[in-house]
C-alpha cells in the first residue's frame, strides 16, 4: 500500500440528482454506492438537504444499510439545523460534515462561517462528538476558520477546493497559485494544531493531482466529475482512475 495513503470519498448525491429528473427509481444511488464500494472507494458521502433535491429520507437510511452491511463509512452531509442533528443522531453515521446550505445554490458554494457562528456550529459539533460520531467541518481555507474549527474541538476540517479547481480549469494560473498557497498554508496550520484535513469539491482528474501532494491530507470526497465520468468509462474505471492519481501523486 502507498504510504501516507489519502481515502476517497465517493459523494452518490449526483446519482440521485439525476433519479430525480424523472421522478422514478433508476439510477439507484444505493446500487452506485454499493458497485463504488466494490471498485475500492474508502467511504460513500451523501448530503441530505433541507429541500431534498437530491438525496432523499429513504436513501440516507438505505446507505446507512449497505454501509453498515458493507463495514464502509459513511460521511453524512448536513447543514446545522435542528432538523439534520435529529437525524444524524438516529443514523449514526461513521461521520457528519456540516456545511453551508442556501436553497438558491445549485452546489454547496463556500465554507461554513465556524468563526461567525461558533456557539451554533460548536453546540452542534458538542452533540454530535458526544453521540460517537466523527465530525468534519466544510470551510474555507482561512486561518480564522481554522482557529475557530479549532476553538471548538472540531476533529476534522475539510477544505473547500472549489475555487482552487475553477481557476485551473479556467486556466488563471496566478489565482490558481494563490489557492494553491492558501491551501497548503491552511493544511499545515490545520495540521499543527491537531486537526485531520480533508479536501473536496470540484476534483477531477488533472486538479487531483496536485491537491494528492499536499501531505497532510487524509482524505478527499469527490462526486460530480467520477459520476460524470463513469457515463463514458463505467463509475468502476472512473474510480479505479481516480485512486490511481491520487496513489500516484503521493509516491
Ligand atoms: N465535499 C463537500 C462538503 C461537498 O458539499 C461536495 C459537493 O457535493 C463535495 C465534497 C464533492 O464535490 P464535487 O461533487 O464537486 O466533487
């Protein structure tokens, strides 16, 4: 095995996404979670939102199921309202990452304000920790956020790599740079103060890559580009690609 090997989170909502288009039962995300298990993935991450675009009630307790079934963790996505804690202490998830959400936004855009809302988003953290669950928060790569993720006992941040992905894809190399710089300064920082670093958002094939090298990462969630992909390639060679990179990136 790759030492200092990165997990990979599979995120099923976009299977569901496209279930929902037409209303009916296919493609099943629970199926996709089960065949990405198989292909090698480490967890299967699943947000259920407070509209339930995508992912639904039934769906998060089915992947609790093969989860279970499976011994696989499952990273439960969830913005911080009484509501998702309900759930989540039902579920029992391996983890919880709480996220900004707004129902205007077609993906989660930014991180979660912790330093803005500590006593909201360390409440939450508090019950959920208490409840046996390992709790991430989705944040910007920002020394405050990671000083407030800190202050309130947060076991791990995953950092938001949407902006850093759009910039390489839009070829910006010198806004690419800066986010680059910004995520290993806010790695390392995290890091030092004991907190487990996660990364997600927007990852494809060549962003992978250079996000992998980062050595303090521990794990990557990604979604929309592997569930995009297996339309040409099958989500098996989508995956087993992906793990390839990251395996790669890290010799
Ligand atoms: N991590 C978090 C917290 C997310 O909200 C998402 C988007 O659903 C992802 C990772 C995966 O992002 P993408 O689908 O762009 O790979």
């Amino acid at each position: 095995m790759t030492p200092n090997r990165i997990r990979l989170g599979l995120n099923i909502d976009h299977v569901a996404t496209v279930r929902n288009a037409r209303g009916g039962s296919a493609p099943d995300p629970v199926r996709a979670a089960r065949q990405a298990i198989e292909a090698g993935v480490d967890g299967i991450t699943a947000h259920l939102r407070e509209d339930r675009r995508h992912v639904l009630d039934k769906d998060i307790w089915a992947l609790g199921d093969l989860c279970n079934e499976l011994n696989t963790p499952l990273n439960f996505e969830m913005a911080v309202t009484d509501e998702m804690i309900g759930i989540a202490l039902k579920l029992k998830p391996h983890a919880v990452c709480l996220v900004p959400e707004r129902r205007q936004e077609r993906t989660t855009e930014g991180g979660l304000d912790v330093a803005g809302n500590t006593d909201q988003v360390g409440e939450a953290t508090a019950r959920l920790k208490a409840a046996g669950i390992r709790v991430s928060l989705f944040i910007a790569a920002d020394a405050a956020q990671v000083s407030a993720a800190s202050d309130i006992g947060a076991p791990v941040v995953e950092f938001h790599t949407g902006a850093l992905c759009d910039t390489w894809r839009a070829g910006e190399m010198t806004l690419f740079n800066d986010e680059m710089r910004r995520l290993e300064w806010a790695a390392n920082l995290a890091h030092e103060v004991g907190i487990e670093v996660h990364a997600g958002h927007g990852i494809d094939y060549d962003t992978v890559s250079f996000i992998s090298k980062i050595s303090q990462i521990r794990e990557l969630n990604i979604g929309h580009f592997l569930i995009g992909e297996a339309i040409f390639t099958g989500l098996n060679a989508s995956i087993r690609r992906m793990r390839y990179l990251m395996d790669a990136a890290r010799l």
